[in-house]
C-alpha cells in the first residue's frame, strides 16, 4: 500500500481552513516524521490538538539520522525527514510538501509529489469538494501564500 507521507505547511494550512479531513478521504492514513509533529507541535494550539486527535495520522521515526546531514544546506528538519521516509521505505510513496526548494529536491530524488492545492484538486476530482478556488482565498487570508502562477494553473485544473 502507498505511504503517504506529509510535511508541516500542508497539515496547517489544511487545519486552518477546517480541511485536514480530506487526506483522510484522499488517502486514509497519513504519516508525518517526527521533526514535523514537532514543528507543529511547538504552539499548543488547534492544529496540534486537531493532529494529535486523529488516529489516522502517524508520527514515524526515520531510522538514520546520520542521512539529514545531505540535506540541510536549504531545507528544514520537516521536510528532510519527509524525503528520507519516503525513501527508507520501499514502493511508490506520495510526498506532500509545498517549499518550493524541498519540491525541487524531491523531484531530483525521483519521489512522487503533491502539495495543498493538489490534494485540493484531487479531493475536487474525486467530489469530495465542489469549488477549489474559494479554499485557496481562505488560505491566503490565513497567511499561506501561492504564487498567481499556481493559483492560474489551479484554476485551469480544476475548471474553475
């Protein structure tokens, strides 16, 4: 079965718009390394509880710390560790990151990603939303920034 595995600005960009459900719906469990369950977990707030209440999310250890070293020149601990499990464990796992750099970097490695407005489009596709757009205005009314670039390839996308 394919691992999916989620940084840090995905999980609170989905909690601040009351949508972290979908990537129950999308994908049924979840997990996150440690370093992002940390990174969250850092103000006692909603997107903490909200994480820490849904057993579908799993908090998992990567085996070799030594490996973060490769990559800390540009990335954070979160979205190292997101690479190195999604490469520790055999199969085709789905890698959701929105950084810009850490995306580049998970291409390079071959790994398959989405960020938040794909796991939106998808849950559109699927039904699961009737409108994208009006999320993203959420979003960024909540501090989460997309370039018009994206937000104009997301419009294409998803017909709206």
């Amino acid at each position: 079965m394919r691992k999916v595995i989620i940084n840090s600005t995905p999980l609170i960009a989905l909690c601040k718009v009351k949508k972290l459900g979908l990537l129950h719906d999308l994908y049924g469990e979840v997990t996150i390394p440690d370093a992002v369950f940390h990174e969250v977990s850092r103000k006692n707030d909603r997107v903490k509880k909200e994480i820490e209440e849904s057993p579908w999310i799993h908090i998992e250890s990567i085996t070799d710390q030594s490996h973060k070293r490769m990559y800390k020149a540009k990335l954070h601990d979160g979205e190292v560790e997101v690479m190195i499990l999604a490469q520790e464990h055999a199969g085709d796992h789905l890698v959701v990151i929105d950084d810009y750099a850490a995306r580049k970097t998970a291409e390079f490695l071959g790994l398959t990603l989405t960020g938040t407005i794909g796991v939106l489009i998808k849950a559109k596709q699927l039904g699961l939303l009737t409108e994208v757009m009006p999320i993203i205005r959420d979003l960024e009314l909540n501090g989460i920034y997309f370039s018009d670039a994206l937000k104009d390839r997301c419009r294409r996308i998803a017909e709206e």
